[in-house]
C-alpha cells in the first residue's frame, strides 16, 4: 500500500518513515498488551502472545 520513496515494510499498514502523508488507520495502544501472571500458569503457550490494536479508518 505504500508508494513512492516510503522505506517501511510493505506489510505494514501504517507507514513509520513519516514519508507518507495520509493513514490507512490510527494505533489504539503504543505497547502491545502481554498475557499476566494467571493466564502464562493456565496456558503457557500465551507467554509469546502480544496484542496490538490498529483502528482503520
């Protein structure tokens, strides 16, 4: 989706070199959310879960 001289990875769908000008959405939260302490004892397979929310417009 990016074009012209935009450095980013092509599958990302904000573009993080500031070279292009209009969004495809906005970035809900700036850190991903991890699994707590009560869910990595119940599954353990969670310990590499991040959750990122991007919002399109």
């Amino acid at each position: 989706m990016q074009c012209g001289k935009c450095t980013c990875p092509p599958g990302l769908p904000y573009c993080v070199c500031n070279y292009k000008e209009k969004s495809l959405g906005n970035i809900i939260n700036k850190k991903p959310i991890v699994a707590n302490d009560k869910e990595l004892k119940e599954n353990s397979r969670a310990q590499s879960a991040k959750l990122r929310i991007f919002e399109k417009k």
